[in-house]
C-alpha cells in the first residue's frame, strides 16, 4: 500500500444519549413501541457477553447472479437494510452476537455466506471458481438486487471488510454507509507482486503456502486444523471454545470452499488468473479509488493478523470518517469478540 497523508484524528467519543436511548431500547425489548421507531442517532446498544447467541435459526435461499445465496436474516422487513460480510476462515457466525443487537434496533439485517462457504452454492458447474475480490462484491450486488435492496448499509471483516470497500468504491449509490475492520483494504495484483520487508512477509506465510500445489492439497486435507491455527494467531486472546470453532469450520465443507480460498490467494499474488468480466472492475480498484460514504474504521488492540495503522488509511475515506481502536484483547475477528462494539458502529454509521 502506498503512503497515504496522515488525516486529522477525528473524536473517537461519539455523544451517547444514554437516558431517552436505554429507554427506548427497554421498550423495543418489551414490545412497547415499533423497532424501527427506536432507532436514533447515538442509540446505545446494551451489552452483550460474547457466545450469548449459538444459531440464527433457519437460513434462507435465493438465487443471487452466479449463485444460489444461503443466508441469515433478522430484524423488521421494513427496517433499514444492513448487509455483514464475514471473511476467511470465518462464516456467518462471526455476527451471531451483533446481528440480535441491530435487530432490536430496528433493522434488517442481511447476513449472507460468500460464495465456497455454507450452503451459498453455484447454479452451473461451468462457472469458474473464482474467489478474485471484484468478483464476491459483484456477487454481494447480485444479492442485493434479488433481494429487491436499493441501499443499505454493508461493514465487514477481513474478506468481507475488502468486499465492503470495493462496493462503497465502486457502488457508492448503492451504500448509504461503511463499517471496515482494519480500514482500507482495496488492493490489486501490482500492488501485491511488490516484496515487502522480511517481518512483513512471514505474516503472510499462508499466502506463500497456498502459492504451492502442497498448500493446496494441506489445506484440503486439514482445512478445519489450518483454519483454527489461524484464528488462534489472528487473536491469539480470544479464549473461544471447540463449540464455537465448529459452528464456523462447518461452513468450510462446502464442496467449492479450497478451489475458492487458494484462487484467492493466489490471483493477489498475480499467479492465477481472473476473469475477463471482471477486468474493468479491477482497473478501477487498481486506482485505489477514495471512499465517499460515511465510514467507521474499527481495529482491535491485539489483532494478530496483518493491517495497517489507521493514520495509513484514513486519508482514504472523503466522507464522514471516524476511527474506533477497540481495545480489551480484540483480535482480527472483531465482531464475534466485541459485538456491542461493532453493532454500535453501524448504528453511529447508519444514522449520519
């Protein structure tokens, strides 16, 4: 990533109106009031212990472009649409918390699994197994438009945090606001043929693994051990339990996750190729276009993952921006280990 300017720091403290906000949330709670009337600028949301919540209850299907789309959903069919994109080796869980939280406030809530995850499956066994970035924000529009969404408001982690920003960069007419875990994460194949400094690149030791025909065929043999190592080094403080690894790595049996995360990783590395339709799409991304919506960054105090300081990115958001460090030992998967954290940014986001 090139040197950005160091923007102004903006307030990290957002006013919080915490006595006609508790009330409000209490009374949607009780059913005294409509969901969606409850929703206001600075709504606390209340605190919830991470692992409170185990299951979305039943998914759904639809069919999205390429794809057949499994995912959650939650909240007031009419309320303000908010889409959370989960990212690799994670799944829909990573918002088991945070979703309950923003339904209460009033909105709907979209979480999809991305395409090689879940029950998300493709319609033709022709269609290439690309997991190129400009082609799961296209599938996440797709999802959009068969879901009759005009706007909504997207925030991610990690792929889905990539994925965010690309639609925000790309559709911005489509997104009415931004939260990103670790910021500005729009990247291309140029950008990632450059060398960086030795500590830099053994960060990235899987991506060099998954370069090799052994990378490939480790991870399919031992997806579920791969992945867990991850998170352990991606939050190395983060004390989840077998119960909730497994509710997550059950979405890395499905049948296209390997060809999906190993193309990935590769085409960022220039040594796959992508597809033709996509190529307008990544010329755009290759100018590291600013991002115009209204932003929320979040970063957690002991993400072991590798990301960039926030004074790198911030100059990459025009908008209303602001920065929250999360701190408490919150590692990469930040909303599954800070959930009130991450749904309050998108209720601050949502309402500017």
């Amino acid at each position: 990533m090139d040197s950005l300017k160091l923007s102004k720091e903006i307030n990290q403290h957002r006013r919080h109106f915490l006595g006609a906000a508790a009330m409000a949330v209490a009374a949607t709670q009780l059913g005294m009031i409509n969901p969606a009337a409850s929703q206001r600028v600075g709504t606390r949301m209340p605190a919830i212990k991470p692992g409170t919540n185990t299951s979305f209850g039943p998914l759904k299907q639809i069919d999205a472009g390429v794809l057949n789309v499994g995912y959650a959903e939650a909240g007031p069919a009419d309320g303000p649409v908010v889409i959370l994109l989960h990212g690799w080796p994670y799944d829909i869980h990573t918002y088991v918390d945070v979703t309950p939280l923003l339904a209460s406030a009033g909105y709907r809530v979209i979480v999809p699994y991305l395409r090689g995850y879940g029950t998300t499956r493709f319609l033709s066994s022709a269609t290439v197994r690309n997991g190129q970035p400009s082609a799961i924000a296209v599938d996440i529009i797709a999802l959009m438009d068969a879901l009759k969404i005009d706007k909504a408001t997207v925030a991610g982690c990690d792929w889905g945090a990539r994925t965010a920003n690309i639609i925000a960069a790309l559709w911005p007419e489509r997104c009415k606001a931004m939260v990103s875990v670790s910021g500005y994460l729009i990247g291309n194949q140029e950008a990632g043929k450059m060398p960086l400094p030795p500590k830099a690149e053994l960060e990235w030791w899987y991506q060099f693994y998954f370069a090799t025909e052994r990378g490939r065929a480790g991870y399919e043999k031992y997806r579920r051990e791969f992945s867990k190592l991850i998170w352990q080094l991606a939050s190395p403080k983060w004390d989840f339990d077998d119960a909730t690894f497994d509710r997550s790595a059950a979405a890395f049996d499905n049948l296209d996750h390997v060809g999906i995360v190993i193309h990935n990783y590769r085409w960022r590395l220039g040594l796959a190729e992508g597809e033709g339709k996509y190529d307008e799409l990544e010329q755009r991304l290759a100018q590291a276009p600013v991002i115009t919506v209204p932003t929320v960054t979040l970063e957690g105090d002991a993400n072991g993952a590798p990301h960039s300081e926030p004074d790198v990115y911030a100059g990459k958001f025009s908008g209303r921006y602001e920065h929250r460090t999360i701190k408490g030992g919150i590692g990469h998967n930040l909303p599954q280990e800070a959930p009130q954290a991450f749904a309050q940014a998108v209720v601050d986001v949502a309402a500017l």
